[in-house]
C-alpha cells in the first residue's frame, strides 16, 4: 500500500513541488490509491478466501525542507491521513498538561448514523447478533442470555449470507448468519462488499500549526483496534507524555554529565572522566527512542488489560 500511495502522489498531475499540491489533488490520489488496493485484493480473493480482509490506517507527513524562511512560513507541514476501518491514527502535543489530542481519523463502525444508513440501504443489517436481525427482539431458542447481546459490538449482517459453523460437520445442519464484520470499511472482504462493506477511505488533511515549533514535543500515534478496544485516545497521549517527558529529562542529566567529563578530562584521572562520558553516551543514545519506548509500554498495557483483538502500534516522532 505505501508503494502504491507513493506511485499515486508522484502521478498528480500538478506543476508543483509535492509540498505545495492542493489538498484536493492529495485527497484524489489517495482515493485512486485505495481504489487500486481494492482492485488487487478482489482478484486474489475473488475465487478463494472471500471472508479476509483487513483496515488500514495511513499517515503521511509533507514537510517542506526548502530553506527559504518565507515560503516556510507560508508552506507549514502538512499531516495527510488515510483510514479505512476501525484502527485509528491521533497526533499528540506536549507542551503542556495535560498532553492534547488532535484525531487523525474516526473509526469507521457500523452503529455509526451514516455507516449503517448505507449498509441498510444495500441490504444489510447491523445487529449485535444475528438471532437479532428478523426482529430486534430477544428469541428464546437463542443460548445467549439477551445482556450480552447488547454488551456485544453491533456487526454488518445479511439473512441470506450464510456460512457453516467451523464446530459444526458438513452434514449438520447448523449454519449461522455472517459475515457478522464489526467494522462497516476494509480492504477485501469481497463477499460483503455487495451489501455495505465499502473500502472507501475518509482523508483528513491537518496543517500543523505555525507556533508548533514552540512546543515541547509532537508525536503519532498509530495502531489497530486492538489497541483503542481498551485505551482511549487520551489514556495514550497521557502515556507517550510520561515517556517523553522522561526523553527530555534524561537528555538533559546526560548532556550536563558529558559536560563535566569533558571538563575533567585533563584531569588526574582521565580514564575516570572517559567512563563517564561512555555511560552517559549510551544513556542518551537509548534515550533517543522515546517513540519505541511508547510502543512497548502500550503494548503491555493492552495485555494487561485483557485486549482481545490484535495489536498492531506505530509511534512516529515529528519533533
């Protein structure tokens, strides 16, 4: 997908450095980009695997590297999101407290007004089970006890659309109703397209903020549903604020230690002073991963608290 986004943004037919393409051209070919990702996966799966598919959630960031001040000035960089599905990208700004939110993207779910307004539309149902798609009431033969419907994240479902029960023989005659999708966009899943699914991206375009320069620090933070099942946007933020908060007062200490040793360094013990310095040059080193170290520490704490989806998380440091 990144190959093909690249292809898509080099194609615009714009006179004009990349930087200073009109957010509408960039919106087009981020289109054309899904449109093309959408049309190798139907020919692979067309015949075979008809249920897989995935979401996908894009971040590019346009920055302008002309050193002229004034068109830096007018030109600031640019974050360009591209989202299919329910993963979710937020930009996050430290420069004070609490750490504040900007969304990239909304995830894309089916009890969402204008998601289910046109799955409707093309036949589908959005229940939280499927015993719920006749009637929204509860139905007696059904083992589920009626709680756990509505604890249950509404899903994409169609009463002709039929697969077996995998605990199920071929000769049983126990079949449920699918595709039962949790997310109403996605790459693939071809079988549902026809009722709903649609792999159309949203494209949000955020021009970074001229006094950004003025704050402590910037990051990204990308990940899949697994992640935002079980920590809201802000509970990330107030992590990636704890570590990079921690990024700069370990530079800090670092620096004025490597200042002393050098310092010393004529001194009567320069073996001494060069172990120091050695120390405190690794130290910053790690120090300077502050966006792996977020990735990790998110992670775990998904763990913790039981996620149940896959975690996927990518953490991009702007400054």
């Amino acid at each position: 997908m990144p190959g093909i986004i690249c292809k898509c943004t080099h194609e615009i037919p714009h006179d004009c450095p990349l930087v200073d393409v009109p957010d509408q051209c960039l919106r087009d070919a981020m289109h054309k980009a899904c449109d093309i990702m959408q049309g190798i996966l139907t020919d692979v799966l067309c015949t075979q695997h008809r249920t897989t598919g995935s979401t996908a959630n894009i971040v590019l960031v346009i920055l302008n590297n002309n050193n002229n001040n004034n068109n830096m000035a007018t030109t600031p960089p640019r974050i360009v999101c591209v989202n299919v599905g329910d993963s979710r990208g937020i930009m996050c700004h430290r420069h004070d407290d609490p750490t504040t939110v900007t969304p990239l993207s909304d995830d894309h779910k089916p009890g969402a007004s204008y998601e289910q307004a046109r799955i409707v539309q093309l036949g589908g149902y959005v229940a939280t089970h499927p015993d719920l798609v006749d009637s929204y009431y509860y139905r007696a033969a059904t083992t589920t006890p009626l709680r756990s419907f509505f604890s249950q994240p509404l899903r994409v479902w169609h009463p002709q659309c039929i697969y077996q029960s995998a605990s199920s023989s071929s000769s049983s005659s126990s079949f449920l109703r699918g595709p039962g999708l949790s997310v109403s966009r996605s790459f693939g899943d071809v079988y549902a397209v026809s009722y709903g699914l649609t792999h159309q991206p949203d494209v949000r375009i955020i021009w970074t903020p001229r006094e950004s320069h003025r704050q402590q620090h910037c990051f990204i933070v990308i990940a899949s549903d697994g992640l935002w099942d079980v920590m809201s946007s802000d509970d990330v933020a107030f992590w990636g604020g704890q570590i990079y908060d921690q990024y700069a007062h370990t530079i800090h200490q670092s620096l004025s230690a490597i200042h002393t040793s050098l310092a010393f360094e004529g001194s009567a013990d320069p073996a001494a002073a060069a172990r120091v310095f050695q120390a405190h040059i690794t130290e910053s080193v790690t120090a300077l991963y502050p966006h792996v170290q977020l990735a990790h520490r998110l992670y775990h704490i998904a763990r913790q608290r039981n996620a149940s989806d896959n975690i996927t998380i990518a953490v991009v440091t702007l400054f």
